[in-house]
C-alpha cells in the first residue's frame, strides 16, 4: 500500500500546477469577456450610427415629400405608360 502514496514534494507540485492551471483559466476567461464586450459595444455604436441614418433620410424624405407637394404644378405632366406607334411610309 504504501506505493500508493505520493511524497510531500509531489503534492506540493501538483497543487501548484492545479493553482497555475486554474490562474491562466481565469486569465484567459478574463480576456475572451473582455473581447466580448468590445464587440458587444461596437454593436451598439454601429446599430446607433445606423439608426442615426436611416432617422436622418427618412426625415429628408418626408420633408421632399411634402414640398413637392406643396410646390405649384408648372412640371410637364407625366406621359402616359402607352407610346404610339410610328408608321412608316
């Protein structure tokens, strides 16, 4: 039985690098959640920029849209979808 037993020194080593193990786990935890919340906050700076565009033509549309209707009617009417025909002689 008694090869079964480790010495003291070999614990001891065991235990450090379980303890070096776990460290460099957490390190490395640490850092893929660091490298997630940057992404997380360039998602939102990209979604808010977006956001801020789509905001800033929409408005502009709206505002071309009411001035053109607003805005007398001197234009040339629309032509009709149907062209007539040429004939040749």
């Amino acid at each position: 039985m008694s090869g079964s037993r480790i010495s003291p020194e070999e614990a001891q080593l065991r235990a450090q690098s379980k303890a070096t193990l776990a460290a460099q786990r957490r390190a490395d935890a640490q850092t893929a959640l660091e490298a997630l919340r940057a992404e997380q906050i360039a998602v939102r700076e990209r979604t808010a920029r977006l956001r801020a565009l789509r905001l800033a033509k929409e408005a502009a549309d709206a505002e071309a849209a009411s001035a053109s209707q607003t805005a007398p009617s001197s234009a040339k009417p629309a032509k009709s979808g149907a062209r007539r025909r040429r004939i040749s002689a």
